[in-house]
C-alpha cells in the first residue's frame, strides 16, 4: 500500500544590519511510494517518504532565493 507525505519549507532571508526582511520563499510538495524492497518496515518507507518530500521542497526554496540573489547584485 503506498505512504503519503507532504513537506512545508519556508526560507525567509533578513538583512540583520537593518531588520529588514528581503525575501521570503515558501514551497509544500508531497510524495507517495510504496515499500520497496530495500526498506525494512512500512516505517522505513514512511521515512523515506518524508525525506523526499522534504528534498523536494528544499530544492524548489534554494532555485527561488539563488534566482533572487543573482537579480540583487
């Protein structure tokens, strides 16, 4: 049966000197699988699961603030 899980990342990048917030990303991505066989335990798949959601999320905030700090040069 697969598993499901979602990933929530928000980057927010503040200018310390000042307070101000200067940009802020946020991206929520969800991932099914099923048990491998290489997982041990449903709880294995369940880890993996949320792992790649994660990476997921992670990947889309880090494209969004590189495209952010190229154009604030």
């Amino acid at each position: 049966m697969p598993k499901g899980a979602y990933s929530k990342v928000e980057v927010v990048l503040m200018d310390v000197r000042t307070g101000i917030i200067r940009f802020t990303s946020m991206a929520t991505e969800t991932e099914t699988a099923a048990k491998d066989s290489k997982d041990f335990d449903v709880y294995e798949t369940t880890v993996n699961t949320q792992q790649q959601a994660t990476r997921k999320a992670l990947a889309k905030v880090a494209r969004d603030l590189v495209g952010f700090l190229d154009t604030a040069k």
